[in-house]
C-alpha cells in the first residue's frame, strides 16, 4: 500500500501470541487484541484481521510493552480502555468513544489500587 508521497510502506502483518499471568485479579473479560499500524476503515481489511488473527479490539501501543515484559519475565496487567471493535467504521468509534474509555480504564486502574 502506497503511504506519504509514495517513500514508506507499512510491513506485513507478523502475529506473535503474548499471554499474560497477571499477579491481580481484576474481574475484567480477557480481550484479544492485534496491535496495528493505523486505525482500520475498511471492512475488507478488518475481516481479514479478525479472521486470520482471531481478534476483537485493536490497539497500536501495547505490543511494544507487553513483549518487553513477557521478554523479561515480568508480570503485567494491560487494562485498556476499549474505544473500537475491528471495523470499516473503527475511526469513527474511535473519536466517539476514545475519551471515556480511556477515563473509564483509569477509574478501573484507580479502584485496585485501593
């Protein structure tokens, strides 16, 4: 796929499977999740992720923590406030819904603090 004035790409999709043991529990749904490149607006696309990865949610920032603690044997607890499901139409409920699902993973997080 052709990106800024035709000088970069974006590299195939590579699938590695991070599991978690997380030290707490939190009563909160396990989620599969593909960590992306951009948000997917295409629902050819977000067929072929779903199918071929087997995921729910996407997120572009995670894998990069999570595969350093799993690297390093670290325990870690992703609680991530979900904003979009894998869809032609992912952008849209992005902006729609980025700002409380982040509050409400922060409220989460907050609460097992205590």
């Amino acid at each position: 796929s052709s990106t800024i004035l035709d000088q970069s790409y974006f590299p195939r999709a590579m699938q590695k499977e991070i599991s978690f043991n997380p030290l707490l529990e939190t009563g909160l749904p396990d989620v599969s999740c593909a960590s992306v490149l951009e948000i997917t607006k295409s629902l050819d696309l977000a067929e072929k992720i779903v199918a071929e990865h087997d995921v729910m949610v996407e997120h572009m920032e995670l894998y990069s923590v999570a595969s350093i603690c799993n690297r390093l044997g670290m325990p870690m607890l992703p609680i991530m406030g979900v904003a979009n499901i894998v869809y032609e139409h992912s952008h849209v409920e992005w902006l729609q819904n980025n700002e409380s699902a982040s509050i409400n993973a922060q409220n989460k997080i907050l609460s097992l603090l205590k």
